[in-house]
C-alpha cells in the first residue's frame, strides 16, 4: 500500500485515495510547498494494450500532503523512471 505520516514517523495513514496504479517508483515533495507531491505510479511492468484503455501508470500529483492524488499524466511504462521537481523551474 501507500502511506503517509505527518509526525516523522510516528503515525502512518494509508493514502491511496486516487492512486490507482498497484505501486510506484519514485516520490518528489515541492521544496517550496509541502503540501504538493509528484508520484510516479507503476504496476511492476509496461501496461499491455490488450489489458484496456485505463492506464494506471504515470505521474500523480496530490496538492494535500498525499491525502489524495490526481491521475495527471499516463504512462505505460511500468519499469524504472523516476520523477524530481525542478524549483527553477517555477
């Protein structure tokens, strides 16, 4: 599953709510607002055009410190990749 704290570890929630890939490679949080955070959600193999139009992988974006996410971008990648912000570049 995905989980979140918001203590440093004391406590962890589960935070799925929106996440619809099976699991994920890489994780950034906005150094210029914590309350945003990319996800980059895999299901431990490139998604099969056989298996249906919804796609499940890519990047997620959750504007809530992980509460719930947003499918921003597809992806059938399902192997490797990750995902950084750029403050630069905004």
């Amino acid at each position: 599953g995905l989980y979140r704290t918001l203590d440093g570890g004391k406590n962890w929630e589960i935070a799925t709510v929106g996440w619809n890939a099976r699991g994920a490679n890489s994780f950034a949080i906005d150094p210029k607002n914590p309350n945003r955070v990319i996800g980059l959600g895999a299901n431990s193999m490139d998604w099969g055009e056989n298996w249906g139009g919804n796609i499940p992988n890519g990047v997620y974006l959750s504007t809530n410190k992980a509460a719930s996410w947003k499918h921003v971008h597809k992806l059938r990648e399902g192997l490797g990749n990750v995902v950084v912000i750029d403050p630069t570049s905004f």
